[in-house]
C-alpha cells in the first residue's frame, strides 16, 4: 500500500511540476490567506475535477476508523484550453452516529500542525509539567494541549501518569477518539505526505522538490513522547 502512494504520489508531483496548467493564476490568487480548496470547492458555476488518492487509516484505541486522502480539485477556467487552477489538501472522514463528517486540511494548517507537533517534541515535557499557577500540594491540577483547525478537528494531549495520551475529535460536542503509538505514526506520516503534494503542486517557489526528496517520517511514534500504548 505505501509504496504503491509513494508512487502515485511521484508521478503527480512530476506531473505537475512539468505542466504549466497547473500554474497559479496571478489574477485570481486561489491560495490567498491559505483557503485555496474550500475557496475553489464553492466556486459557483465552475467546471470542477476531482480526485482522491487514500493513505493509511488511522485506527484510534476507541471510536471510528478515521479515513484520511488526499483531495485534489482543478477548477477549470476555460474548458476548450488548458487554462485551469490547481488546489490540493488533506482530508480526514469520519463516520458519526447520524452522519458521515469530511474535515480538510490545507497546506496552512498541516504546516501548523506539523509544528504543533514538533514543539511539543522538543518542549512537551516542560509545557506540561509547568502549570502558570502553583496550588498546595494536596489540590490537584490536570494539564492539556490543545490544537484546532478551521474546520473543527482538534488533537488533544493529556497528562496520564508518566505517560501521554494523545486523542481527536471532530467538534467541540463529539468524543475524544484516542490514539496510541501506531496511529499517532499514521498521523503524522499522512500530514507529511500531505504537505509534500501541496508544495508539488503549488507555484515553482513553494517546492520544486519531487515527492519523496522531503524529510523521513520520524519512526515509531513520529517522533512525540510514548503513549504508553503500542
């Protein structure tokens, strides 16, 4: 499965690398303010072309299976040319109790959570051991770190002993889904090669590197303190 992404993923970054059509138009800045996908996915009466290439699944110790893909839409300007837009992100699916709830991420927003990520690699231990407020000992305290994107997804790291626990949910009134090790591995990796396909296909300054030329996914666990679950 991950080597047959891995090619895909190569032939679509050549792909677009090597065809102008898929050149930003400087006129109608699409990625502007990092909304490019669900700015592109409303455009009244446009020609729109879909396509989605799945990743790995992220199997959380509880909930629903979350589903995860790459979506990348053209907008067609022009048909009878090949004059068109070119936007691309991160889509996570999740089948609730009465629905089933998309959430996307773009390039903005998987570089933040990239980051979220990494400081809480190299800071974590300190931001969750350092309350602002110090109580007498006989109180308790909880601490958590939270993240959240435009649409409503947020991973949440708890406290738990010596150990972390780190989880998702899809809006403030759905429950946390946890994840342990292999999945917390899954996430990362899909956002890495998420914010490889965006750079591919962004314009010539935003990455000119082929797929697979970025930064290996961190091992085990990507990198964050153990969950204390494998």
């Amino acid at each position: 499965m991950k080597k047959q992404t891995t090619l895909i993923l190569s032939l679509l970054a050549v792909i677009c690398l090597l065809n102008p059509a898929f050149a930003q138009d400087p006129e109608q800045p699409l990625r502007e303010d990092g909304v490019c996908l669900a700015r592109i996915l409303k455009s009244p009466g446009a020609v729109l072309v879909r396509e989605s290439h799945e990743l790995d699944r992220i199997v959380p110790v509880n909930g629903e299976t979350i589903k995860s893909e790459i979506l990348i839409v053209r907008r067609l300007l022009d048909p009878s040319t090949e004059n068109e837009d070119c936007c691309a992100g991160l889509v996570f699916e999740i089948e609730e109790k009465h629905q089933i709830r998309r959430i996307s991420l773009e390039g903005d927003e998987i570089n933040a959570f990239l980051a979220a990520l990494a400081l809480l690699e190299k800071e974590g231990e300190k931001i969750m051991t350092s309350p602002k407020l110090t109580l007498p000992e006989e109180l308790s305290h909880d601490m958590e770190v939270h993240f959240l994107t435009r649409e409503g997804l947020m991973l949440g790291v708890f406290a738990s002993g010596d150990s972390w626990k780190y989880a998702v949910k899809t809006s403030a009134v759905s429950d946390w889904s946890f994840l342990n090790k292999t999945a917390m591995k899954t996430l990362v990796e899909n956002l890495k090669v998420a914010k490889q396909v965006i750079e591919a296909l962004g314009p010539k300054d935003a990455g000119e590197a082929a797929v697979g030329q970025q930064e290996p996914a961190p091992a085990d666990s990507g990198g964050l303190p153990e969950t204390g679950e494998e």
